[in-house]
C-alpha cells in the first residue's frame, strides 16, 4: 500500500477512535504476547486480595477519574489499543458452530463473569448490581464460544464470551448505577482477559449467541475438533506449556461455578423432598379422601442428660392408626383428630433424679397425657418394644415421626433400638422438614416455635412424652394447614392458619 495513503488511513482512525495508532511489527506483538504468559497463581487468595485492595465501596469507585485516557475503565496503553482495534472488529453474525473468528480477540471465562458479584463488588454495592448480573441474558447479546482440552478430548470444554462484552455490560451498570465497577488490574485482570491461538495452539470456537434467559440451558457441544489436536501437537513445546497452564486456570475457574451450581441442585434437591414428604403425610392420612389405607404413625421423642456421656433419659411415644380416624372431622388444624393419639412416657430408673437445666429446662415430672412408667436401662428397649408390639407384626404400614430425626434416630441407636428397622416400617417424617416446605423457608425452627407459628396452645416443652404428642399434632396440623394454604393460594386470598384467625 502506498505510505501516503497508510498514513492518511491512519490518521483518519485516530481522529475517529481519539486516540494515538500506531503500526507494530508482528514480532513485537509476539514478543509481547510470550512475555503475558500469566505464572500458575491462587484464584481464591488473589481474589481476595484485590477485593480488599480496589472492592470497597468509598468515594475513590464514583465520578470521573483523573487518569489519563481509559479504555473499558482501564488506562490506555498501546497494547491495549492494538487489542481494542481487534475487539471492535469482532462480528460473530456471520460465524457458525465450530467457527474460529478471524480476529484474535480476548476471551473472558463465562465462569469468572458468574464469580464477579461474588469476589470483586464490595458490599454497598453488591446488593445494588446483584439484580443485573441475576437477570444478565435479559435485553443482551452474548457470542458463547467453547474451548476444548486438546489432549483430554472427551471431556466437557470451557464456556467463553468475548471479554469487551464483558466490560460492556459493566459499562451498563455504571451507567445506571453511577458506580465504577471494572475488570480488575494485575494478575486478575487476565483472568478475564485471556488470548489464544499462539503458534497454532486451540483457539475458542462459536457456539451460540444468547436467545434469552434460557440460553444456556441444556447446552450441547460439539465434539473436539481434530485439526486443534493437530495443531496442538505440531506447536512448539512452549506454546504448548503456556497453553497447558491457561487450561489449568480455566479449570479451576470452573471448579468455583461447580460448587455454586452444586449447591444450587443440593437446595432444589431439598425443596423437592420437602415437598415429596409433605405430600406422603398427605396421602396417609388420606385428606384429599382419595384412597384409604391403614398407617400407622409412630413418633417418638428422647430426652438425654445434657451432661456426657449423654445418657437416655426419657423416651416418649406418641402413636396414631388412621384406621381410628375414618369418617371422624379433622377439625381446625387437624385437632378434631388428638384424641386418637395414644402417649406414653417411660423414664429411666438410674437417672430420674436428674433434671437438665443448664440447656434446656427439663420437666420429667410434668406428663400431661397419662401416667408416666419406669424402667432399668436394662429394660429400656424391650419397654418401647412391647408398646409397639401391637403394630409390628409386619402386617401394618409404620412411619416413624420426629422433630430432627436425625438426633432421635441417633439416641436410640445408643440404646440398641433401631426404629426404621421395625417389620413394617416405610418410612421416616421430619416435622422439621415439613415446617420448612409450609414455611417456604430454608430455616429450621424449634419445635416450640412450629407449635406457636400454627396457633396450638402447649406447655412442659422438653419432657419426651409431651414432645412426642405435640410433634405428632404439629405432623397432622401442618399437613392439613399446607392445603388451606395452597387453596388461598389459588383463590388468591391471604392465608392465616386456621387456629390464628381473629388472633392479634
């Protein structure tokens, strides 16, 4: 090309960018492109680090910057220019699936993007951008290219988008959020600003560019290339080092999106068991009067002295056949039904002089449905097994009912009674549980605080046998409670729990 005419392009881009251009010859680049090889570093400890050092929310985030001339909120050098040039130059339009754009542009980890909120906004400003990043495929373009290991062909590649779009989408936040949320400097800054295909090594390739917010839901990658592994192969041994090493980071990006994405299917898992368990108490006691079958509820409750080595104190039982319920009103709550329910409290000999005090007050002495009885520890469990004799014959559907199976299910393993192990036996309801999927809430309450939240009236909280009787009325109440909930729901009305109503 004529000098002349060079010249006068030239010009005519610095004036249109408003920034000084300048030619570089390819080895400079190169040279400078092996020297930004990043060295094997601590993503979580450097995370941290730069959260502490540019994260905090202060004045220094707002306004206009007295830096020279930025470029995606960054200080301009040449390098970043030659870079800027490539960027803009980026159209993924005409690209297909399995493309390579032709510009070499920087790639940002789409898993890094996810981290952002989480490892880079401090907390003034997090809750404020937390709602763009959560909406972040809504009213915005994505172009997903992927990337393959070479050498472990099979196994799932890494999501990338250009990272320009990136820094555009922060530009939009500051916008409208009038704060200065940028890709951070240092070694960080590369994490989001990753260059590919030095000396024929991988480069990403064109997936798809985002449809909406379902975008990336149940993604289908294309196979490894063979010309990548190829190219791979014939690279020489640094490039493929250095390459080798981007991978390792990318991985390690991805392990950060793995424990996210891991902890969000571990809730969806629990919020579906609850509610799976919450319709099984349903479906036993037959309230939507579909198919009556005989179960028998089997709660118990123990009480342990606080003191080590934790020996059982009390045991109480509290048990319900729906056969005793057929044809009788549930009533509010489901207490047309308590007076099915069969208690019994028995203590142990050796420690009925102990009463717990320190963490909780104990109240051995204070059974409110019946007579309590005695037993050596000797006796304890042939005890519990002769009330239960009636119904495990093997004959008779048992469920076993708690508040926190776990610790019950535990004390009386100390015991040598291994409750889900009884003829019959079918399964296990955690009125714990049940509370949450009622509540439509991760927490976990007291059992005092399940009995106040439904309305019922109790007393002498923490003698086994009242406990047993109170968990097997908060097992009935909350299963009927979870259908007038669900029907003003629907009807859209506003529900109060029906022993509440009129209460202030």
């Amino acid at each position: 090309m004529n000098d002349n005419i060079l010249d006068a392009n030239l010009e005519q881009l610095q004036q249109i960018l408003g920034l000084p251009v300048r030619l570089r010859r390819p080895s400079e680049v190169e040279n400078e492109q092996r020297d930004s090889v990043e060295k094997p570093t601590n993503f979580e400890t450097d995370g941290e680090k730069w959260q502490t050092e540019h994260g905090h929310d202060s004045s220094d985030d707002l306004g206009a910057s007295s830096s020279p001339a930025k470029l995606g909120g960054q200080p301009v050098t040449q390098a970043t220019q030659d870079w800027s040039l490539a960027n803009a130059s980026h159209d993924s339009s005409s690209l297909r699936v399995g493309d390579i754009n032709n510009a070499i542009i920087e790639f940002c980890p789409w898993a890094m993007i996810v981290r952002y909120p989480d490892r880079f906004i401090g907390k003034a400003n997090k809750p404020r951008a937390r709602p763009f990043f959560n909406n972040i495929m809504d009213g915005r373009k994505w172009d997903f290219f992927y990337l393959h290991d070479p050498i472990k062909t099979l196994d799932r590649p890494h999501l990338l988008v250009p990272t320009f779009q990136f820094e555009d989408f922060l530009d939009e936040i500051n916008q409208k959020l009038s704060i200065a949320l940028k890709i951070p400097m240092g070694e960080n800054r590369r994490r989001f600003c990753l260059k590919f295909g030095k000396d024929g090594t991988p480069q990403p390739r064109f997936l798809q560019q985002s449809e909406g917010k379902r975008s990336l839901d149940n993604l289908i990658y294309p196979e490894a290339s063979a010309d990548d592994t190829s190219s791979f192969k014939t690279a020489r041994k640094g490039e493929q080092d250095a390459f080798m090493d981007m991978l390792d980071k990318l991985n390690q990006y991805a392990q950060y999106k793995d424990k996210e994405q891991s902890a969000l299917e571990r809730a969806k898992k629990r919020a579906s068991d609850r509610k799976e368990m919450m319709m099984k108490v349903q479906a036993y006691l037959d309230l939507e009067k579909k198919s009556p079958r005989r179960t028998v509820f089997i709660c118990m409750d123990v009480e342990a002295i606080e003191f080590p080595p934790h020996p059982v104190s009390e045991v109480g039982i509290a048990i319900l056949d729906t056969d005793t319920i057929r044809g009788t009103a549930v009533g509010e709550s489901g207490s047309g039904w308590w007076n099915q329910i069969q208690a019994c409290h028995i203590r142990t000999k050796e420690y009925s002089r102990l009463v717990n005090h320190k963490y909780v007050h104990g109240c051995p002495d204070a059974f409110d449905f019946g007579a309590s009885s005695f037993a050596t520890k000797g006796e304890l469990v042939e005890t519990i097994k002769s009330i239960l004799a009636p119904y495990t014959n093997g004959r008779v559907d048992l469920v076993f009912v708690a508040h926190d199976t776990k610790q019950d299910v535990k004390f009386l393993s100390s015991i040598g009674m291994n409750v889900l192990k009884l003829p019959g036996m079918i399964g296990e309801i955690d009125t714990a549980v049940l509370h949450q999927e009622w509540c439509s809430s991760n927490e976990s309450r007291s059992l005092r605080s399940v009995l106040n939240e439904l309305g019922f009236e109790n007393k002498n909280l923490h003698n086994a046998g009242n406990d047993a009787v109170y968990t097997m009325r908060a097992m009935i109440g909350l299963a009927v409670e979870q259908l007038r909930k669900e029907e003003a729901v629907a009807k859209n009305e506003e529900y109060v729990p029906a022993m509440m109503v009129g209460r202030k």
